[in-house]
C-alpha cells in the first residue's frame, strides 16, 4: 500500500499519529455515522463537509479535497477578486482556484453531543504540493507559537467572550430575503438587561443557558462562568486558562455551538459586537494571557514591589507600541468599531493601567501573586480567535527582543494624552497594511490578502446608503 498523504509529505507529530489511531478506534467503537471536518476561513467561520464513517477512515489519513474558492470570499460570500483572477491575491498557486487538501488534526476530534452519533475534527488547508496554504490562519498561529517557544516560552490564553441571546421570530427565508447579505432574522429579546450579574436575569433564560453549558462541557472545554451581562440577553461565558492553539480551536467549535443550539432550539445567537438593537449593549472580547517560562512558572508574575515582571512589562509595551497595526486582527469588522466610546468599558485609545477596565490593557493580579497576568480589553466577539492571539504573540515578542518601555500607567484611560485606536475598518487596514513588524512576521502575501479582503468590505460599506443617511437627507434636500 502507497503512503498516505499525510504520511508521505510528514504533515503529522507523533502525538497526531496517537491520535489519529484513538480517533479511528472510537468512531467504530461509538458506531458514529457522520464525521463533519471543519476548517475555520479568513474571518474564523467554520466551512467543511460532512462525511459518513466509512469514507472518514481514509480521510484521517489521506486528507480531504476541498475548494480554496473559500478564500476569496467576505463575510457574506462577496468574492473579493474575480473568481478566475485569484492570482491577485499574491500566490500565484491561488490561480484557477485549485482543490487544496484538508489535513484533519485528530487531536481536536469531539462526539458533538447534540447530534446523532457525529464526530468533529477541525483541520487545516494545504495545497496539494502539501505546502500549508498561507492564507490558512490556524498555520499562522502555530507558526508564532513555534517562534515563541524558540524564545523559551509558550503561551497561556483565557477567553471572556460576550455575546447576545436573542428569541427568533422570524427567520425572513423568503427568496427575496435570501441575498447576500441576506435580510437579518427578526428577534424580541429574551429578557430585560441592565441588571449585571443579577441571579434572576440569568434565570429567566436559564433553559437555553443549560442547553449551551451542557455542551460546552461535554466537549470538554475548561468552562468557568456563565454570566447574565449589561444588556437585555446579553451573556458572557469564560474558560480557565488553556495553551494558545487550544484556546483558540475552543473559540471557533463555542461560537459555531451557540449558533447551533440556539437555532434549534427558537434563538438566535450573534457575536456582532454592536447589533442595532434597541438599548443593546457593546459585546467585546477580552483576552487573558501570560507565557509559561520553560520550568512552567508563570513569566509574567512580579514581585513585592512590582506587580509585572521584566518579561511581563515589555510583552505588555509590545501589545501597546502596535495596537493600532493589530487592530484588523482583533477588530476586524466595520461594527466592531463603534464599540470604541468612553466609558463604555471599551478602549478607545492605547493606555495600560493596573486593575483599570477602562484601559486597553489592564494588568489583572497584585504584586506577589503568582497568577498576575495581562487582560487586553481590545477585542470584538466576532475576531479570528487565531489572528486575535497571533497578534499578540507577535507584539509581545517585538517588546521583549527591544527592550520597550510602556511609558506610564493611566489611572483614568478616557482621559490620557495617549494615540487613539482606529475609528473605522478603513483607518485600521492602512495602519495594517503600513506595519514593518507584522510584514515580517506574517509575509507580506498575507497583510495583503488580509487588508484586500476588509479593504473590499469597506468599500461595500461606503457604496451602501444607510438609513441615516436617507433619514438625514432625503426630505430635507
């Protein structure tokens, strides 16, 4: 028998190939019947195909055929160049749009509770030349996790990601409404808000609550809190700390699972940071993160007298020095910015502070303590969970290798003399496109497709006449 795909061109560890072997030992013990292989695209969306049993066992070794099409789409499927032009992209192997090949990685196999004896593996896109697609963004995070740990480090993630609960009324799926974009789902809320954290907010939507929870923890994702948030149906769920790729694997299955279940069960779900709801409140995403020193001490943990250490204050001067060239990467939709007000528990400029949640960064933990680490507040719910985290690693470590100084902490960040963040898409994809470090680190194929791909969203946004803009000028004009 020749080598599989994957053994041919040793696309696996030796902790995949265990895997792969538990993997094919359980589909047959379970008797599963489907396997949906998922591959997350430019924006963090989850695409793949569902295969039966049968045809998976030759899958896990050999990979699957899949259309690199998917990477020249926008959110809602707006291709970006055309079709037969993808060579505009930068890599000439894009031309034509050949198949690539989904790699599964066993390691991320789960039995999804809420479907009939159905495994999920997630897996990343090569060519079939094996060569890993560079637009893949799984491959660009495990690329930056690997710099790091040649700097003698790995990276500890913890998720606080936020997101509305709505109760569906209307799907809208008439042809009409079927468009791309389509029309939005009509929705009521599902409780009142404004109450934070109050036990009967939360209780009043606890069935749909119980149903996500549930999940989420028999898909063995490191589950801490179940919050009810500010706005009416407004939640947030956070994780204990995890390893950087498995932090982000567990974004993308949780944010596919909370649409899902919701659906099934008469809701709606969204991580649009901002929906134009009425008394909505701002969504974000805030990331907890610290390296692990080699002997798994905690990198970032200070002393008595300071409550970071060395490693700690410059990774923290690194995320703050290129915020703004990030900004695409962890805020990457036009919505995203309007989320950026003062006083909103929302950053608007580039400002660190100690236990402060108006700051950009806020360092979370006293002095002494062991578990102090850093919150970047920075983030949209819908961010690439795998662009969100390499950003950060890549700035980190351009503050550790130069030595940067995060200047003084702002004891009242919505006040401070310090730069703002982007205050559209089309500010943060120049400050992107302009950034030495992040051409470096990604390549410049990459900062190019990604900022063609926003750029062409932008320029669909601006082309767009909105309803303010018919309410501010039709009658009077």
């Amino acid at each position: 028998m020749s080598p599989s795909f994957i053994d041919r061109h040793a696309l696996w560890t030796a902790e995949q190939h265990d895997a792969a072997e538990r993997v094919a030992a359980q589909v047959a013990e379970q008797d599963l019947r489907q396997i949906r292989i998922s591959w997350a695209d430019q924006h963090g969306i989850l695409r793949g195909k569902t295969l039966e049993a049968n045809h998976f066992r030759s899958v896990l070794r050999g990979g699957k055929d899949f259309q690199t099409a998917t990477l020249i789409f926008d959110t809602t499927n707006n291709p970006v160049v055309p079709p037969f032009g993808a060579n505009a992209l930068g890599d000439p192997r894009m031309t034509g749009l050949p198949d690539g090949v989904l790699v599964p990685d066993p390691t991320t196999f789960k039995v999804l509770p809420w479907l009939n004896r159905t495994g999920w593996i997630l897996a990343d896109l090569h060519y079939r030349s094996s060569e890993i697609v560079p637009f893949d963004t799984r491959g660009i995070l495990r690329e930056q996790l690997g710099r790091l740990a040649g700097d003698g480090f790995s990276y500890v993630a913890g998720v606080e990601l936020e997101f509305y609960l709505t109760r569906l009324e209307d799907p809208c799926l008439s042809f009409a409404d079927s468009g791309h974009p389509p029309t939005p789902p009509k929705v009521s809320a599902v409780s009142h808000g404004f109450q934070y954290l109050t036990e009967n907010r939360g209780d009043e939507i606890g069935a749909i609550l119980d149903v996500l929870r549930d999940a989420i923890v028999a898909l063995g994702m490191p589950l801490a809190t179940v919050e009810d948030e500010w706005g009416p149906g407004q939640c947030e769920v956070t994780f204990d700390p995890m390893p950087g790729l498995r932090a982000a694997d567990t974004v993308v299955l949780l944010r596919s699972l909370i649409k899902q279940l919701s659906r099934r069960h008469g809701y709606h779900a969204t991580f649009m940071s901002r929906p134009a709801l009425p008394n909505a409140f701002s969504s974000g995403w805030h990331l907890h993160q610290s390296l692990s020193a080699s002997d798994g001490a905690n990198a970032f943990a200070g002393d008595e007298t300071d409550a970071l250490s060395e490693v700690g204050t410059r990774f923290m001067a690194g995320l703050l020095e290129h915020a703004r060239a990030c900004s695409v990467l962890t805020t990457p939709t036009i919505n995203g910015y309007k989320r950026y007000r003062p006083d909103s528990f929302a950053p608007d400029r580039v400002t660190w502070a100690e236990e402060n949640r108006g700051a950009l960064v806020r360092v979370a933990g006293g002095r002494g303590d062991a578990n102090t680490h850093l919150e970047n507040r920075v983030g949209e719910p819908a961010a690439n969970p795998y662009l969100y985290l390499a950003s950060q690693i890549v700035s980190g470590r351009d503050g550790m290798a130069n030595k940067l100084d995060p200047g003084p902490s702002a004891d009242e960040p919505y006040l401070a003399e310090a730069p703002r963040l982007p205050a559209s898409l089309e500010r943060a994809v120049e400050a992107f496109r302009e950034s030495a470090l992040l051409r470096k680190e990604f390549g410049d194929p990459f900062v190019d497709y990604l900022a063609l791909v926003k750029q062409h969203e932008v320029t669909r946004f601006n082309a767009a006449v909105t309803d303010w803009e018919q309410r501010e000028y039709f009658e009077i004009y």
